[in-house]
C-alpha cells in the first residue's frame, strides 16, 4: 500500500467519524477517552487539553479533548467542524467562562477572535492537530488567502485567565 494511499484511508475514516459534522459513536466513545486522559496530562503531549464547559441546557459540566494552539505569546481553541457544534454554542452561553484541564485545572475565559484575524492561526492549528486536517477545506501549506477565504466558518477563542484574585 503506498503512503497516498494510505493517507486517503486515514483521511476518509476521520471524517466518517463526523458524520454531518457530529461525532458518531466511535468518535464519542474515542472522545470521551482522549478527554480523561489529557484531562490528568498523561500520556499527552502539552497541547493536548480537556475543554470543560457548562452544557447552555442541562447545566452539566460538558468535556471534550481539544488541542491548545500557541501563537504569538497567545493560547488559542480553534473549532474543527466550524461554527455548529455544541461545545462552541456551550461557550458562548457560559459569556466564555470554562476550565481547562491537563494535570492540573485552569479557569479561563475565552474569547472569541475576529475572523480577519484568525488565518495565522487555523494554519498554526493545522500544523498542530494533524486529526483535524481532514475537517477543514484548506491544507496547511495553503495560501494566505485560502486561509482567509474560509476564517469565518471556522471559530477562534483566545484564552485568558479567569482566576479571581485572592482576598488577603
């Protein structure tokens, strides 16, 4: 088999995983492991995070295995399957407010980037998260402008802190 091969197999089973967008059972199941294990930071490389969030219905607390992506000094979450996926609509319910995992717990705010300013950034992601690459229509060698061209589909969150300070 050769290597092209191969890639179009791997590339066709990620994304079958994400049937209209929506993880199916495997994906959940596999989810809900990655999420546990980058939650205590085992066995994971730093970038990998769990991303735990308020559900806008039920309350609950919702996590999920993302991949941090450093760029220029800043922490950034970047959504794979676009705007309409249930963990960005979660965030924005939450004003931002979330908590993300790897070893140890961090409350954080995200907030949302301008899509005119997010390219450098997908690129940046793609480089990072090779498992979302068959998610987006660009590839991570693509033009400036292809990146642009697609930046609104896709969302951005810049994280910052959100620890309150300390009463003496």
């Amino acid at each position: 088999m050769t290597s092209d091969h191969h890639n179009e197999m791997l590339y066709r089973l990620k994304r079958s995983m994400y049937p209209n967008n929506r993880p199916n059972r495997a994906a959940r199941v596999l989810n809900r492991i990655s999420a546990a294990q980058f939650g205590v930071g085992f066995l994971a490389p730093r970038r990998a995070v769990t991303l735990q969030v308020a559900g806008r219905h039920s309350g609950r607390t919702i996590s999920l295995p993302l991949v941090l992506v450093n760029h220029q000094g800043e922490r950034y979450l970047v959504s794979m399957l676009g705007e309409d996926v249930n963990w960005v609509r979660n965030v924005r319910a939450a004003g931002g407010r979330a908590v993300l995992r790897h070893g140890r717990s961090e409350p954080v705010r995200l907030v949302e980037v301008d899509p005119a300013l997010r390219a450098p950034i997908l690129r940046r992601y793609l480089e990072l998260a090779p498992g979302a690459r068959p998610h987006m229509p660009v590839d991570r060698n693509s033009s400036d402008e292809a990146f642009a061209a697609v930046a609104d589909r896709y969302p951005v969150f810049r994280v910052t802190s959100d620890r309150q300070p300390t009463q003496h």
